[in-house]
C-alpha cells in the first residue's frame, strides 16, 4: 500500500517519518520548498505545559477589543463573508468554560508521549537542534503572569506531569542573564524544550530520504480523483498514484479538498517571525514576553522573535511595520542582550491554520475511502506534529482510532 502525503511541513513529514517506521510505501508532495511553509516560520517552541485552546473564555472580547488596533498581539478584523462569520460564532461557542475544559483535556491527553517522539526522532538519526532548558515567562507588570498561573492551577489537577518554578526577578537574571532590569515576574516551565524550525524540516527531510521515501519538492497539487481503489494526485507535473492520500496542508487544506466536495473551517491566521543578533549575551532559554505575547528562541546563528495572531489572514506578504513592532516589543523585556536594528528583509510571514474550537483535524474524511487529513494546528504545529503522525499511523496502519485521538476526528465537527 502506497501513502502520499500533501504537504511537506512539519506535521506532513512527521507523519511520513511515522509511516515509513512501519514499513508503509511513502510519497510526500509538498508544492514549494521544504522549510517555505509556516511550519519554518514559527519560533519551534514544543510545549506541552502550553498546549490549550485558543477558544478561550475572554478571547473573543479581546480580539473585539483590538479589532481596529493594528498593532496588537491578536486582532480579529471585521469581514462580510459568511464562512467567517460562522466561523467566528463557533470559535466564541467553543470559547466557553466547558468546551474550553475539554479542549484542554483532549490536548493534554494527546501530548502525553510528545517529549518521547521528539527524543525517538533524534535516536533514529533525524539531526536537528533541540534545547531542553524550558521557557522562562516573563511579565513587566505586577500579576502580569496571571493566566499562566491560572493554566498550571487547571492541568495540574487533570493529570498533568509538568513543573513550573515562580522566580524573583533577581533569580529570573541569575537563571538567565538577557533577562531585563524591568520585569516585575517571572515563571519557569520546566519539561517544554524548543527546537529549531528550519533545521528540524532539514532533518527529516534528509532522514526520510535515506529512508527511501520519495519527496517531491515545487510540485503543487490542483486537484484528487479516486478510481476504484485508487487516488490520482494531479500536479502540473503529471499525476502520482497512491492507495491513501493524506492532506496535511495546513491552511491550504481547502484549496485540494474542495476537488473532493470536502470543506474544513479552517482559517489562516497570520504570524510573524525574525531571526537576527544582537549585542551581549543571548538567552539561554526560550523566552516568553506577557503583555507582548511574543516568543524568542535563541538558535545557533541567531534569536528568532515570533509572535502575532491575525484572524483572517491572507497571504505570505511581508509587513515592515510588524517585524520592526516584533523587534521593538521585546526591549523593555531585556537587559544582559539587546537586539540589532532589524532588517525587514529578514522578517518572514505565515499563515497558521485555526479551527473554530482550536483542535486540530486528525482521520480519515467521512465517506470518502482511502483519504485523510492532518490540519489545524493553530499555533501547536511544531509541538502536535510527532504525536500527529503517531496518531494517524495507528489510524492508518492498524484501522484503530485510540481513544485520546476521538476529540480531533472530523466526524461530527465539520
């Protein structure tokens, strides 16, 4: 049996990892360059201790709140369309208490091996950069690290494995010395780890390679047919043949599915990225900014600054005005190392996609044989990759969909 996997980003060759394990025959399409798509975008944080909806109690007033604010961390901008407006109804829906509960639950229970996936992908011998040190929290205001505290008081209770520290600011500067003059508060997740994007997508793509698993790069897909058992993959290329298809796309997941009278309300939401120097010494730990709600991760030839939800997204194109916002915000959070003046041409944009109750699609597609989707990972990409692929193996390869994986099915949710 043969697996062609469409999209090459994080989630799409973690799967074709996973597959390839078990023997399977693995064909990934993936229409750009590996490492172009939102997947190299991000700051490559894997977090368990952060794995919660966005649909969050108070989330739809806050994007409200700044709907005009073109400037702000998240901004849910006004649009006339009719799949947006269901969309957003769905997303303050499950922005309730209890639906926000169990969306916590599913994610945490999906989580449970993700730090064990990210340690087998490195012993089999996918090369990639990964920091074990956990995120140091940040906040420059007195309770400024309120829902985070908040977070730990709800998971720990469920099950939850991970530790968090709360520090002086005196001990937050001893623990890492970039930490700034100014900060009021500060909080140490122990378990999360960050990785570095690019070179993670680089990695399993040459172990996959290796493997014997054919990956077809700049070969987009415009539409699937299925005859008889069998799918055809139309590129402009020529057609690939393959028994199961998975689309793993991310928020272009609907552009292929459509071919197949499949539609998903998954939205791009659009974030930002810049990697770049500075002057001192640079973080030892990922480092998460309150009020700014911005990240940094401090990679080997730079610290890459990621932050920004733009609901609904459009396009890749490049804002100056946001990465020079992005590079601005994280000053005041900062003492033993300051970053340089921003090129914007090294600023980078991508769209992450989001599902109105914020859990991602993980199975096969009602009614139609042989055809699968892994998409809608929001902000969790990098994290929910690995157990992604190890879920939709199982589903695959031994017709069984485990339990903690029947709140991310797309039966009864589109």
């Amino acid at each position: 049996m043969t697996t062609a996997i469409i999209g090459g980003g994080v989630v799409g060759l973690n799967l074709a990892w996973s597959l390839r394990q078990r023997g399977e025959d693995v064909t990934v399409v993936e229409g750009g360059r590996i490492g172009n798509s939102a997947s190299g975008v991000n700051a490559g944080w894997v977090t368990p201790s952060l794995s919660t909806p966005l649909a969050a109690p108070g989330i739809v007033k806050t994007g409200i709140k700044h709907m005009f604010d073109k400037d702000g961390a998240l901004v849910i901008k006004p649009r006339p369309d009719t799949a947006w407006i269901k969309w957003l109804w769905n997303f303050s829906r499950s922005a309730r208490p209890a639906a926000y509960e169990r969306g916590v639950k599913a994610l945490l229970h999906l989580n449970e091996h993700t730090l064990d996936l990210f340690d087998q992908l490195r012993e089999d011998g996918v090369e990639f950069e990964m920091r074990n040190a956990g995120i140091l929290a940040l906040a420059l205001e007195e309770g400024g690290l309120g829902w985070f505290r908040q977070l730990f008081d709800q998971l720990t209770p469920l099950g939850f494995k991970g530790g968090i520290e709360y520090l002086t600011p005196d001990e937050a500067r001893a623990l890492d010395p970039a930490v700034g003059p100014d900060i009021k508060e500060a909080a140490h997740t122990l378990i999360d780890r960050f990785v570095d994007p690019d070179g993670l997508l680089a990695g399993l793509l040459q172990r996959l390679t290796g493997m014997g698993v054919e990956v077809h790069q700049n070969r987009p897909v415009h539409s699937l047919s299925r005859s008889g058992s069998s799918w055809t993959i139309h590129t402009d290329q020529g057609p690939i043949q393959a028994d199961r298809v998975v689309v793993a796309l991310g928020a272009a997941a609907n552009r292929l599915l459509k071919s197949v009278n499949v539609k998903l309300p998954i939205i791009g939401a659009k974030g930002y990225s810049v990697e770049l120097e500075g002057s001192g010494v640079p973080p030892r730990h990922a480092l998460y900014l309150m009020e700014a709600k911005l990240g940094l991760s401090p990679l080997g030839r730079g610290v890459r600054i990621g932050g920004f939800f733009e609901l609904p997204g459009t396009g890749s194109d490049v804002s100056p005005r946001r990465v020079e916002q992005l590079v601005q915000q994280t000053r005041p959070y900062l003492g033993g190392w300051t970053p340089e003046s921003v090129n914007i041409t090294a600023g980078r944009a991508g769209l992450r996609p989001s599902t109105p109750d914020s859990l991602p699609f993980i199975g096969p597609v009602p009614d139609v044989e042989g055809l699968y989707v892994a998409a809608g990972h929001g902000m969790l990409g990098v994290t929910l990759a690995p157990a992604t692929a190890a879920a939709l193996t199982s589903i695959i390869i031994d017709r069984v969909v485990p339990e903690h994986v029947l709140p991310f099915q797309l039966a009864g949710r589109i």
